[in-house]
C-alpha cells in the first residue's frame, strides 16, 4: 500500500486522511495545529513535526490549506523557510487539493517539473460530510500520466474523478463550481427568507421547491435554515463546514480568473459583495450557510 504524506489536516484534511488510513495506507501527518492530528494518530498514522520529517520515504504527498499563499510556502518555502521541495526525492508524487488561484499552481508545477517531480492540482467539491463519507469529486489538472498515477491515491476518497486538463485546470474547474456555489446559496437564503417574511413555513417552502424548478445542491443537501436540515450546519449553530472566509475567497478567484479572461460574472460579483459584508459583521469562521443571517437581519 502507498506510504502517503498529510499536510493540514482541517475540516476536510482530516476525514480525507481518515479514509486514507481506512484503505490501509501508510500516513504521515502534519499540520501547524498539532492537536487536530490526535484523532489520526490514535487510528494509526505517524505524527511528524516538520514538512521535511512528514516527507520523508514517501511515495505521494498530498495538502490540504486553506489558500494559495499557503500552497507556496509549503511547497516553495517563505521567509527563510525551506519548502517541501527541497525535501522530497524523485519518484514522489505531488497532490494539492486545497482551492487556490491556477497560477499559484502553475508555478509550483513548474517548480516540481523542474526538478523531474510529479504534481497535480487536485481540488475537491462535496464539503466535509462528501469527504467523511469519501464521495468527494476531484478535479484534476496536470499530465496524463500524472492522472493515471493520482487516481489510484484518490479513489480512496472520492467517488468521481475528472481529468480537467494540465497543471492549473483543475483549480479553474473548482472556481467555476464555486461561483456557482456562491450564486446558489445567496439565491436559496434570498427564496426562503421571502417566502417566511409572507407567511411561508421554511420546511414547507423548501419541499416545495424541492421538488420544483428552483430545486439545487444548496437546497437539497445544505439547507441554510435552521432546523429544516437536521444534519446541516445551519442547525449546528452554522459550525464548519465551509467557512465564509473560504467562500470569500473562492468568489475572489472567480472574480480575478473573470478579469483575467475579460469574461463578465455579475452574479459572481454579487455574491461575493454579500459575503463580504457578512464576513465584515464577524461571520467569517462560520459555515457560508449563515449568510442566510444576513437576509435574516432586518437592520
Ligand atoms: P481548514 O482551515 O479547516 O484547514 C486547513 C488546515 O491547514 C488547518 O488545519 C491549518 O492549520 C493547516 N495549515 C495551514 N498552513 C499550514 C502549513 N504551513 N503547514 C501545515 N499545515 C498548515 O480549511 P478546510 O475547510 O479544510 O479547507 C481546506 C481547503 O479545501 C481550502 O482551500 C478550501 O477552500 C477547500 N475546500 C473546503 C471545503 C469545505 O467544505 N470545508 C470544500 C471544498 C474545498
């Protein structure tokens, strides 16, 4: 079985890695947050303190950060600290499926090629439950080969598994999704705060539309008002999940890719104007479903 190594191991890092080690691979695990490892550990991966002790006599690395400035450091190296890539030997494959910016990718896969090493971008969609249940779909951008070679490690936690295009594809596919992400639960806190300022029960409404046009993945499987969901985070008290600030940041990647291409995304815009003024009134470590809060405040 591989010899795999972790790196960040937050709300999603961890049930990846969970069923990393439910497969019967061999996990080193690091994170700067050293007690979001214990779990891990307890199940029978190895605590390592430095990105050079977690990369050592591994075949593949995998990370999980929450942006790209992250992905740099740690495979790059910052202030006067060493990347990873100066640790891992020939032969290793590269993973990272955070959500970054596609060129932050890029420029750690020129990186990794030059030093003859394999790397995929690999970000995910299904949130945490998707990654516990190890349904999450993976969108993969680098070489044929380097693929081939990541599917047989993300099998093991996901269900579907894309092949976007080179080094960089993958990130644009996952920022597409998550524009639309954003788009969709402004949308279903906006129908459903309508419909209950005129009278409407939120669970009624929300069946009704359900199983009518404005039917969506927010609304079906996150539904962003409390207690219509049991298993939601809207009826845990809006805990991640996905935090807001990482919703902000994915609309942020849309909005640059959009200026980049001379594309227009108005909607996208508007959503992520929404998501900044929730994050600015404190929201920001809360599950994006608490946008629906914003809608809610009636000052
Ligand atoms: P998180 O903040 O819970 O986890 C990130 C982890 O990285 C943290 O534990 C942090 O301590 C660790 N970390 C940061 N810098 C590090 C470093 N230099 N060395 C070692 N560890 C470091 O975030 P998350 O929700 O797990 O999301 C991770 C990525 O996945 C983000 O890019 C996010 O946009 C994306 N994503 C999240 C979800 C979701 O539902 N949470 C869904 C799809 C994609």
């Amino acid at each position: 079985m591989a010899r795999i190594a972790f790196i960040g191991l937050g709300n999603m890092g961890a049930p990846m890695a969970q069923n990393l080690i439910n497969a019967g691979c061999h996990l080193q695990v690091f994170d700067l947050v050293e007690a979001l490892t214990r779990p891990l550990v307890e199940a029978g991966a190895i605590l390592c303190h430095s990105l050079k002790d977690v990369v050592t006599n591994v075949d593949v690395v995998i990370t999980m950060l929450p942006a790209g400035e992250h992905v740099r450091a740690v495979y790059l190296g910052a202030e006067n600290k060493e990347g990873l890539l100066a640790h891992v030997t020939s032969g290793t494959l590269l993973i990272d499926s955070s959500t970054i910016d596609p060129e932050s990718a890029r420029v750690v896969g020129l990186a990794a090629q030059k030093q003859g090493i394999e790397f995929v971008d690999a970000p995910v969609s299904g949130g945490v439950a998707g990654a516990a249940a190890g349904t999450l779909t993976f969108i993969v951008g680098g070489s044929d080969v380097a693929f081939e070679h990541a599917e047989k490690v993300l099998k093991h936690m996901g269900k579907n598994i894309f092949h976007a295009g080179s080094v960089g594809s993958g990130q644009m596919g996952k920022i597409c999704n998550n524009l639309m992400l954003g788009i969709l639960m402004s949308g279903t806190c906006e129908a459903l705060t309508l419909g209950m300022d005129n009278g409407l029960d939120p669970k009624v409404l929300s069946n009704i539309m359900l199983q009518s046009s404005g039917r969506n993945w927010a609304l079906e499987l996150y539904n962003p008002c409390p207690d219509v969901m049991a298993t939601s985070p809207a009826s845990n008290g809006y805990q991640p999940g996905f935090m807001s600030k990482l919703m902000l940041k994915d609309l942020g990647l849309g909005i640059e890719a959009a200026a980049k291409s001379q594309s227009s995304v108005p909607m996208g815009a508007l959503a992520r104007n929404l998501y900044a003024l929730h994050n600015a009134k404190g929201n920001e470590l809360l599950d994006f479903s608490s946008l629906f809060e914003f809608y809610q405040s009636k000052s």
